[in-house]
C-alpha cells in the first residue's frame, strides 16, 4: 500500500546549515553511533550502526517562515532531530511505499498549522498495525479543514520532529 500523502525530510539548504550551527545556536557536533536506530530527518530512514551523525535542535516552523514570510510567533518550536553529519542521498523517494517511522505502537502528535503558522488543531495517534491507513485517515482529518497547509508529525515521546507533510495541490 503506498501513502497518499509526501512525507518531506528537512531540506538540504537548511541541513547545510544544521551541520554549521543548529537553530539553538550551538555549533554541530558530529559522532558515530556504534548502535544504530535512531530517525534521521536527512534521508527519513534509521541510522545504521556506524554512521557518523549529529543531534541539533531544529525549528521547522521558523525555517519555514522565513521562506514564506509567515510569523508564527509563540508556535514557533525547536527539538532535537538526528541528521547526518555529512550530505547524503536524501530520502529513498518513499520506495517502501509507507511512512516513515510509523512503528506500530508508537505516539505521534500531529499538529496542524494555517498560512500564518499558528496552530489550529491537533491530534494523537498511537500508531496501528495498518500503519499507512493511520497515518493516511490522520492526514485526511487534518486536511479536510481548509485552513491548515502544513502538518508536523512529532514523536510524544521525545518531542522530536519527524517530517511534514503539505496540503496536497488541487488537481
């Protein structure tokens, strides 16, 4: 089963700079992860044992503001996500043909923002054994309000930004 919806990885313009300085200010610091496992927002799949990558506070909201000129003032979030030390190749195009880091069981908050960036909704989800049907009805409440352009998937327990994903375009 495919996804209806494009899980978008952080973009390389901005993991450009994340791998210099992250949006908290800090300088990157890179190291091998011996274990493996963790997401990487970068490429969207698991680190494998070995990689070199880092861990830097992201704000996508603030990013995307930037490009958009929208100001989402208080909603504007930063948290932890793992990248690649290095560029890669990106995500795999969604070979797989389901969402990333949708492990049965797990809770994701997805949050819901309009043009300006503001908030306007939210959902859990405890990710089911169908997970691309989860994702997917979870996605199609979020856009069957017609103000929200964007919704973060964030895993509840760390807090961390998994991916976005836009409203799709009209046809």
């Amino acid at each position: 089963m495919s996804t209806l919806y494009t899980p978008l990885p952080i973009q390389p313009e901005a993991l450009a700079q994340l791998r210099e300085r992250d949006d908290a200010g800090r300088a990157c610091v890179p190291y091998v992860d011996e274990e493996g496992g963790s997401p990487l927002r970068c490429c969207l799949r698991p680190i494998r044992p070995g990689e070199r990558v880092a861990l830097v506070a992201y704000a996508p909201l603030r990013r995307w503001a930037a490009r958009t000129g929208a100001r989402p003032g208080a909603y504007d979030e930063q948290g932890p996500v793992f990248i690649h030390a290095e560029p890669c190749e990106g995500p795999a195009g969604g070979a797989d043909g389901r969402y990333p880091f949708a492990r049965a069981g797990a809770l994701r908050a997805f949050r819901r923002y309009d043009a300006r960036g503001h908030i306007v909704g939210g959902r859990l989800l405890e990710v089911p054994e169908d997970s691309t049907a989860g994702f997917d009805a979870a996605f199609e409440e979020a856009f069957a309000d017609p103000e929200v352009t964007q919704v973060h998937v964030r895993a509840v327990e760390y807090g961390c930004f998994q991916f976005v994903v836009h409203r799709p375009e009209a046809a």
